[in-house]
C-alpha cells in the first residue's frame, strides 16, 4: 500500500540485509544447469522493497536478473508462496501480458535455504504518486489510458485457457472474501472494535452483488507503483508484486485499483484533491467507462459497492496494523501513520458504502 512517501524506503538496492545472504556460489550454479544464456560472475544487491518476499538483483557481466525468494526461518502455511508468483508470471507470459520473464523455478531449499525462482530485469520508470507529477499532461493523460488498457487485459484473459483453472476457487468472491476481513477484525480484541466498522460489514453482507460468480485472474494490488513503464513511451512493461494475485471478482480488482480517485494521499496512494481535469488525468466515470469498453461490458452496475469493499478491505488490513502495535510486533516504520489514519479510513469507508446506496 506504498505510496509517495514509502517511496525513498522501497526504491533502490542497498547491500544483501543480514540474515537474509545465501551461498551466492551455490545460486551461480544452479543458473548456470537452468537459465539460458547466464554467464557468470554475479553480483548480488537486495531492492528496499520486497519485505515479504526477499528480492535480490543479480548483474551479471551481459544483463542483470531478478530473484525473489521465500524468507529464511519458520513460515505459516501458505504463505510466501513463491511458487504460486512464478506459476501465474509464467502463464501470463505466455498470453502476452506484461510481466518479466521467468528462466526458472528452484523448489529445493537446499541449493539456497529457501525456494527461488529467476526472472528478467525489466528497465523502466516507476512512479510513486498516482497524480504523476512529474510528466506533462498529454504523458499524463496516455500512461493512465496505458494502465487501464493493461487490467482490461488481464480480466480479459481465459484463465483455463492460460493454464490457471486451479489458481484460486471461481465465484463466491465478496461473501468468501468479506467473511475473512470481517473475521479478522472481530477476533482481535486488543485493537478493539468500531461502530461504524460493524454497520459497514452488516451492510456489504447483505447487499452482496449479484453477479458474485464473476471470475478472472485478479492481481489482488494493482496500483501504479507496481507497474513498471517504458523509459519513453506512455506503454507497461511489467507488472509487479503477484503475492495478492488469484482468481477473483475482476470488478473487485479494478475497484481497488480506481480506489485512488476517492482516496487521499495521505493515506495512501490517492487523487482525492487533486485537479485531475487540470492535469489532464481522465474523471473516474471516464476511467470505468473505458475499462467497462475495452472488457465488452455496458456498465459495471455494482461499481460502488465494489470501491466500498476495497475501502472496507483496506480498513481491516489497517486494524490488524493497530494490534500489532498494540502487542508491540509490527515491522513496518509506517504503522502507527497507518493506525493514526484508521478512523478516517473508516469513515471513508462508510462514506463508499452510502454511495452505493447504504443508509
């Protein structure tokens, strides 16, 4: 949920953080048996980003790589599953959406402590404001159209077809996916409970849409900072960060991404208050518009239900923000500005709701 101000902390390489190295000589081995064209030697750089999942760049003397890998030490079941990345980056290659390519997947914790897999190094421009203010308006107004044409092409993908029958569990997806934010909330006692919150989930449980059984392959985070852009020209490169990725409600997953017009900045990555007409950004009835245009839909009729789920959504990973600094076990340097901006994310959320109708 990076925003501008993540983005000196997450941008950039620093060198490998203790506890995280790994035998670089076992690594060049095995790229050597499983990447065509590597040619050693490497050096190894971790990016700033990539908490979840270490991620490491590896130059080589002909071209850099990227490898991201499951962390060191005791994990819960299913998570970090590197093998779930490589699996949906690999499928969507081969349907030609822009992701990098990747040359291997090592599942085998005894060549480096963890399972890995290598994709290409993809250069490019990331921007960390959603507004972009640093191109002009006529840049401007084509990388946002570059980014609705890029989730248009996701949904719009056969998910068996690709060879992703099995990445997820089709339909269902606001009641499966509101009964566990909704469970998590409740059962931390120590970050407390809201009212408004309550009357939020009692209202999304019962005006699920109809049309629930939509399915797609989601990206689960599909914002701009995960996009990487073509050094001159308005068009994406590769999208990044797949953790979130499954099947899903397509509506769900571009609600989340359009989330940014009705957020403000301060809370995350947000265009609430900003002059969009003056910067040349597109409206957000013309930005659904064109997405509903490109996916062959007349119109998304439950459009603000879905944004009231993502604020909602949004407001639950924030609350378990709040309990981990109540017990004293959160890692992130920004979790007490996320707990501090709950109450308003809250209202805000409550806000959406009533635009779809809530009362």
């Amino acid at each position: 949920m990076s925003g501008a101000a993540d983005a000196a902390s997450n941008s950039g390489t620093t060198p490998v953080r203790t506890g995280l190295e790994f035998d670089e000589a076992a690594l060049a081995a095995w790229m050597g048996a499983n990447v065509q064209g590597f040619v050693g030697p490497i050096e190894v750089e971790q990016f700033k980003g990539g908490l979840s999942n270490p991620t490491y760049k590896l130059v080589t003397p002909a071209k850099a790589y990227v490898m991201r890998r499951k962390p060191p030490g005791q994990l819960l079941k299913g998570a970090h599953a590197v093998e779930r990345e490589a699996k949906v980056l690999t499928a969507l290659d081969g349907q030609g959406f822009p992701v990098a390519h990747v040359h291997g997947l090592c599942e085998d914790a005894d060549v480096i402590g963890t399972p890995f897999y290598v994709m290409d190094m993809v250069e490019g421009r990331i921007f960390w404001d959603a507004a972009i203010s640093d191109a002009d308006n006529s840049e401007r107004a084509a990388l946002f159209d570059a980014m609705n044409a890029t989730i248009a092409q996701l949904h719009s993908i056969d998910y068996r077809s690709a060879g992703l029958g099995d990445y997820g569990r089709p339909g269902n997806y606001f009641g499966r996916q509101i009964a566990r934010w909704s469970s998590q909330y409740r059962e931390d006692e120590e970050a407390g409970r809201d009212n408004t919150m309550d009357r939020l989930i009692e209202w999304l449980e019962t005006n699920l849409p109809a049309d629930d059984d939509e399915t797609s392959v989601i990206h689960g985070d599909f914002r701009i900072d995960n996009l990487i852009f073509h050094p001159n020209e308005p068009r994406v490169l590769a999208v990044l960060d797949w953790e979130l990725s499954t099947l899903g409600h397509p509506g769900a997953d571009f609600a989340y991404h359009a989330m940014m017009y009705r957020m403000p900045p301060h809370i995350v990555a947000g265009l609430l208050g900003t002059d969009i007409i003056q910067m040349g950004i597109p409206t957000e009835d013309e930005y659904l518009a064109r997405y509903c245009e490109r996916t062959g839909r007349a119109s998304m009729p439950g459009y603000d239900y879905y944004v009231a789920f993502n604020f909602f959504r949004l407001a639950a990973i924030f609350h378990g923000v709040k309990g981990r600094v109540i017990r004293g076990t959160a890692t992130n340097s920004r979790a007490r500005e996320r707990v501090a901006a709950l109450p308003e994310l809250i209202a805000l959320a409550w806000k959406q709701a009533q635009r779809a109708g809530a009362r």
